[in-house]
C-alpha cells in the first residue's frame, strides 16, 4: 500500500513516518550484464558467472550502482505524489553497500522520511531507505535520498 501526499503540507507532514516497504524485485544477470554495458563496468563479480561461482560471493553480484539506481522505481511505490509540477533527485546525504546483491535474489525497499524543509514553489525531503535481500540479514544498500517536489503556485 502505498501513501499519498498532495501538497507539500502533505509531505512536511511525513517526517519520522515510515513509508511501508515496495513490492520484490529480482535482479537478473541480464539487468546485471546491461548496467555493466552502460557504466563500462565489467568486472567479472558481475559479469563472469564462472570466475565469480569461485570468487567471494559464489556467485555474480549486482554492482552497488545498480542496486541503488532503483530507488526512484522502488520509492515511487510507497510514496505516490500527486499534484506535483515537477520531483528533482537532489542528491545523496549518505550510500552505503554492506552486502552483496547476488544474481538472481529478489529485494525489496523500506523507506522512511526523515526531513522536510521548504524549497521555492515545494518542499525537500530526505528519505531514508534500505535495501534488503530477501532470505539475508544484513541490508544491500542503505542511502538517504534527497529530493525536491514542486507543486503549483
């Protein structure tokens, strides 16, 4: 289920409020193969699925990048803005990878708002999210994203 937020008063609203969590989603080798064709990054934990069964994983794993590229996607399931004219990814206050994606997991996002302060026509907000593997302890990815969401004046 995911919540909805209006206005910016909507949004302001939601800190200290945890959002819910996405539905799973698999990471492929083939998703896994394209994000390596488009960043240049080959190395072979994520592209060699026969070095990599001996390597340090067992397995190819997902490049943190990747991993972390699905925020939007993910984030836009638990929080559903409406009557916005514009959502700018502002940046990152903080990323960190503490374990692997392996090859074909499935993860999920769990996402919670953290701060809201106004910015011209809208309101900033940073969402803390973690990104954890299905069947694993430890998160793959937590990150705090900041983003902007404009609304009519």
């Amino acid at each position: 289920m995911s919540v909805v937020a209006r206005s910016a008063e909507d949004l302001r609203a939601l800190v200290g409020e945890e959002l819910g969590s996405s539905s799973w989603v698999e990471v492929t080798q083939e998703q896994i193969d394209g994000f390596a064709d488009v960043t240049g990054d080959h190395q072979w934990i994520h592209t060699d699925p026969e070095r990599a069964a001996s390597g340090p994983f067992g397995t190819t794993i997902a490049h943190g990048y990747l991993t972390l590229s699905l925020l939007v996607p993910l984030l836009e399931q638990v929080l559903v803005i409406e009557n916005r004219t514009a959502s700018i990814n502002y940046g990152l206050d903080k990323v960190r990878f503490p374990a692997p994606v392996p090859s074909g997991s499935r993860m999920r996002m769990t996402a919670t708002v953290v701060e809201a302060s106004d910015v011209e026509s809208g309101v900033q907000i940073k969402v803390d999210c973690v990104f954890n593997v299905e069947g694993r302890e430890r998160p793959a990815c937590v990150a705090r994203a900041v983003v902007r969401h404009h609304f009519a004046t």
